[in-house]
C-alpha cells in the first residue's frame, strides 16, 4: 500500500510531501524525505519493553508496572522535573502539563538549551515573520545566519527557500540569491552567492553595522566590523535593499554565541531596518519537529513557553534559575521523568551526575545514553508513524501526524495519562 501525503516527523521542516510504502505493517519504502528523516520513517533498534530497574539492572515489566512505579517516583518527590516533549506530539504534552500541575513540577522542553534565547528575544521585541510557503512564493533573497540546513535540515532548501520554485519565482533559484553567515565555511556557504564569515563571538557587532548601513549611517561604521571588511558588508547590505521579499534564518550559532538573546533582538532590528527598502522578514530554524508546538501548549496552559516552575501552585517563568540545567546543576530535583529528549548526551557532565544520584525515568522509542542510567523505561509508539497527533512547523503552522501502521506500544498520550490516573490517586489518599 502507498501512503501518499506523509508527514515526516523530524526536524522543524516537518515536510508533508513524503510518500511511503507499507507492507506486512512495516514502512518498506520512502519517497521525498531526506536521509534523515528516511531513516527515521523506515524504522530502526527499539526498545521492546517497559523495564524498571532492581539492583542496578533493568528488569521487564509490564506497561501497568513501570506507569505505577513511575507514579510513585513522581508523587514521592519534592522537586521533580520533567524534560524533553519536543519530538512528541502537543496532545501527550497537554496531559504532561497537567500532571505538572498535580505534582507541582518543574516542566521543560529542549527550548532551553537551543532555541530559548529566541524566545526571550521574541517576547522583548516581537517577530516580523512569516510562513514558509510565503518564503516559498515569494522570497528573492535568502539569508541564513548561523545555520547549516545543508546537515541539519535536509529539505529546507529544497522545499522552501533557496532551490524551491514558487509561484512568483517559477525558475527557482535562477531568480533567487543565496547569503551565509557563519564562523566557518559550512556545506551551505558552499552554495552562497554570497558567504561572510565572522569571527566567533562577534554576531552583535555585525548585526549592530548592518543596522546601521540600513538605516543610512555608512559614516560610523568601521573598515572591520566582526573580522569582516565594510565592503563586504555594504554588499550584502546592497542585496538586502534591492531584494522584493527578503528572509533570515537564523539558527543556533547565534543564540549560542556571545550575546544569547540580545544577538537575537539585533536581529529582529536589522529585519525592521531592512523595511525601509523592501518587505523582510525574519525566522529561527528550530530544531526537534515539535520543539516549537511544546512552546506553543506551554503558554496556552501556564502563560510561559518553557521552564516552568509550578510548585507554588502557581506558574513562575524565569530562565536561567527554572531552566532544567540550572535545576540539576544546583542539585535541586529529587526525580526527573524524560519524554522524547536524550539528556544524557546533550546535558553538562555535573547535570548527569546529579541524575544519577536520583530516580529517572525515560519514555521515549529509542535506547539511548540515558537508558543506561534510567530507574524506569518505558517505551512509546513513535510520533508520525505509528501514532497521529498535532505538531507545529518552525514557521507556527499546526500540521496533523498521520498514523501509519499500527504498533502494541502505547502512545505517549496514553502512557502520560496513565501517570496523571495514577499520580492522582496516590495524591489523593495522601490527602485523605
């Protein structure tokens, strides 16, 4: 049977062109996904079966037990965290909010290690955004500034911006001009029309010029600014008032360097600069396909995207003493659960160490490094594939997962409202 449709669930693109073939329930071929997001819709090493561990080795159990021992690790505890959500759908993250509540948690998402400085800089000053099929139709000039999406985001290009043929630009990128800037000359720089490089550290400073140039003040601006030369500068400056329709992408080598979120904000005012020429807009590459639809719940529910702190029975947002890092760092949280996220490759070595000091328990598809350490495992259908669900785009558009083939794992839905059922009644004795 061909699936035609699909929508892959990977990356911040979250392509819905994709056609598969299904045969015996099981993918046996991908059609318009890259290899990425072909790997993930073919299916690799699972994790078979719930486990909790007893005496240092993960023993396996029944979906039943490891939701009531994880219950029972989340009730007993103080100050526990929740983490990952981004590569699960907004419905298992709805229920996960609630059960924050119940437990009066500290509830997070991968936003705060990658995009959160964006989402600091988007509260300060706004977004003057748009879709990606605008970008799509309309976009003559395409900027991407500390982002790779030639590795990172393997049909961007192709789909919606720089290779894509629009509806205004029917020859694609023969009407279109390509601008990169990075540190180092990455496999999209290679692709530019035009590539500058920076010195690391210096986004603020290169943003700072180029908003000045825009706004028609070449006199202050210096021979170097960053490590690259005013011409250089003037030249793309040149491609952004002479462009019908602009965008930036802007990914993590800036929210990453020196600077955080005021990198961001800089941005954001070069892009409303740059609307004294033409139209602009501006767009951060998110990464995990749902990282954004986290945020997105998060603040329907609590008024906060992320690193929310609600154990005072009320919503405290303030990164940087509420983000998950800083909590395990301190030596806060005496239990952690982890849905669709690894910490235990991505989080600082003194943040590990402090998990393996507590109770853990992982929900996720995959065995990965934080297995190795996790109290209780239980393993999810996988988002997209064997479970349908809704999911935000990096551009704020809501897309429906599909369901594929059918699975005997639970969803991450039903297993998070398993824990709320079970959490709610130890509670709820105790207060009796």
């Amino acid at each position: 049977m061909e699936v035609t449709d699909v929508v892959c669930p990977l990356c911040g693109c979250v392509c819905d062109d994709v056609v598969v073939e299904v045969e015996d329930n099981k993918v046996t071929k991908v059609k318009g996904a890259c290899a990425v997001g072909k790997s993930k819709l073919m299916g690799h090493g699972r994790i078979t079966s719930p486990a909790i561990r007893e005496n240092g080795i993960l023993k396996d159990c029944s979906y039943d037990a490891a939701i009531k021992r994880t219950a029972e690790i989340l009730a007993a505890a103080r100050r526990p965290l929740m983490y990952g959500w981004s590569s699960t759908v907004c419905e298992a993250s709805k229920v996960g909010i609630e059960l924050a509540e119940e437990i009066g948690a500290v509830i997070d998402n991968t936003a705060s290690v990658c995009h959160g400085p964006s989402v600091l800089a988007i509260q300060d000053v706004g977004l003057p955004s748009c879709t990606l099929g605008e970008v799509k139709n309309r976009a003559d000039l395409v900027i991407y500034w500390g982002a790779n999406p030639a590795a990172a985001h393997g049909n961007h290009m192709k789909r919606y911006s720089y290779i894509s043929k629009g509806y205004f630009l029917p020859e694609g990128k023969k009407e279109k001009k390509l601008a990169v800037v990075d540190v180092r000359e990455t496999k999209s720089a290679k692709l530019a029309d035009v590539f500058i490089r920076i010195e690391p550290g210096k986004d603020y400073l290169v943003l700072s010029a180029l908003r000045a140039l825009l706004l028609g003040y070449e006199d202050v601006v210096p021979e170097e600014v960053g490590g690259v030369p005013k011409k250089d500068l003037l030249e793309l400056v040149k491609m952004m008032e002479e462009t019908k329709f602009g965008i930036i992408f802007f990914g993590m080598g800036v929210t990453h360097s020196r600077g955080r979120h005021n990198n961001i904000v800089n941005a954001i005012q070069v892009t409303r600069a740059a609307h004294k020429h033409t139209k602009f807009n501006i767009m951060p590459m998110r990464g995990h396909y749902n990282v954004n639809g986290f945020n997105q719940v998060c603040t329907w529910e609590t008024g906060f995207p992320y690193s929310v702190d609600l154990s005072e029975g009320y919503a405290w947002y303030n990164p940087g003493e509420t983000s998950s890092t800083d909590l395990l760092m301190r030596g806060e949280c005496d239990a952690a659960l982890f849905i669709a996220t690894d910490p235990g490759a991505h989080f600082p070595g003194e943040s590990i160490r402090h998990l393996s000091k507590i109770p853990v328990i992982q929900i996720d598809p995959y065995a990965n490094p934080t297995t190795e350490f996790a109290d209780v495992v239980i393993p999810a259908a996988i988002s997209g594939i064997e479970a349908e669900g809704t999911v935000y785009r990096m551009d704020n558009i809501p897309l429906r997962l599909r369901k594929i083939v059918d699975t005997e794992y639970m969803t991450d839905e039903a297993i998070m409202k398993g824990i709320l059922k079970e959490t709610r009644l130890l509670t709820l004795s105790r207060r009796l």
